[in-house]
C-alpha cells in the first residue's frame, strides 16, 4: 500500500495532503478517467477508423515503460509512427515524413489518450512524472535518488506543463520532486487546467 511505501521518507505533505494521496487520488484517477472516456468516445471511436483507413496494422501502440515502484508495464497509445519504428523517446524520432493524421494526433495528444485505459488498470495516474523508457538510464537514476518511482506515473505532470525543447534529465526530476512532495487534490486539478492551455497552444516555427 501507500502508505506503507512512505513509511521510509519524510514527505513534506500536511496531513489533509496524505489522506489524499493515500485515499483520493486512485479515486479519482478512476472517476475522472471514465468521465473522460466517455466524453471522447466520439473522437476515440473517429480516430481509430481513421488510423485503419490510412494506415492498415495495428491500431495500439504497447511500449514498455518504467512505473510504480520501477516495475515494468506496458503504455498504450495509438498507433502514429510507421511499423518497426526505433523505441525512442519522442523528441529523438523523425516525424517530417507522418501523414495529416499521424502529425495531428500526435500535435493535439490524441495518441495519449489510450492511456485513459492504463489509469483504470492502476498502471498510471491521471497526473504524476510520465513514465521514461527502460533506456532513459539517466533520468531512471536520477528518479530512484529522489524516490519519484514511488508514485504511479501521469498521464500530465508539473514538468509537461513547464516544457520546453531538449528540458535535461534533471530538470525533469526536479520538478517531478516538486510535485510528488506537494500533492494534492487542487494541485492535480491545475496541472490538468494548465494541460489543456498546453495543448491549445500553437506548435513552435522553426
């Protein structure tokens, strides 16, 4: 559990912050996930025609990430990358060749948003550091220093919101740090308010 996992580290939470950590957050990662899915179902539904019509094969991308307590699992995302892409981190792959639908759902997030099912699985958490990749060593060593893999990866999280291009392994960390020793029910609700201004905003021009 939880609050057993804790145990170990002094965690700079008010009491009424680790009731909700401990007892509020999976419900509502649960309640708010279904409310979402059942609000996108139209755009969900859309989508995976589309990706088939396009681009015949498989409509899910499964990619084995780094979760709670360092744990494997596998992320779920549709499909935007030709088969027998590398398993790279996003920033290093190259998108100049994507058809409209790869480049759009990948512009607006909406290949993430499979991931809605990996929230109700447990594997993830609407808000929390997004999970790295098994060869993102670096940033893997730096998230077990300042105990981040305690804490079920996001969907969105403080360091998404305050992205920026080529953002360094330890910035990350230190803002997912900053997040995990001041969560909250009102602190995951403005990430996910500042997530949707995120994505409202245009791509850079290069």
């Amino acid at each position: 559990m939880v609050v057993d996992l804790l145990k170990p580290f002094k965690l700079h939470l008010k009491e009424g912050y680790k009731l909700y950590l401990i007892y509020g957050k999976r419900l509502f990662d649960i309640l708010f996930s279904l409310l979402a899915l059942l609000a996108l179902f139209p755009i969900i539904i859309i989508i995976s025609l589309l990706i088939k019509v396009i681009d015949p094969g498989p409509l899910i991308y499964k990619q084995k990430r780094i979760g709670l307590n360092c744990k494997l699992f596998e992320i779920y995302k549709f499909r935007s990358m030709p088969i027998n892409t590398l398993n790279l981190p996003s920033n290093k792959i190259n998108t100049k060749n994507l058809n409209w639908l790869s480049r759009m759902i990948r512009r607006t997030n909406f290949d993430e948003l499979p991931q809605l099912f990996n929230i109700l699985k447990g594997d993830m958490s609407i808000v929390g550091p997004r999970p790295a990749l098994p060869s993102q060593k670096n940033l893997i060593l730096n998230r077990r220093k300042n105990r981040v893999f305690l804490f079920r990866p996001g969907l969105t999280g403080l360091a998404q919101i305050l992205s920026y291009d080529g953002m360094k392994d330890h910035v990350k960390v230190k803002y997912d740090t900053k997040y995990i020793n001041s969560i909250s029910l009102k602190a995951d609700l403005m990430i996910i308010l500042k997530t949707f201004n995120y994505l409202l905003k245009p791509p850079p021009i290069y």
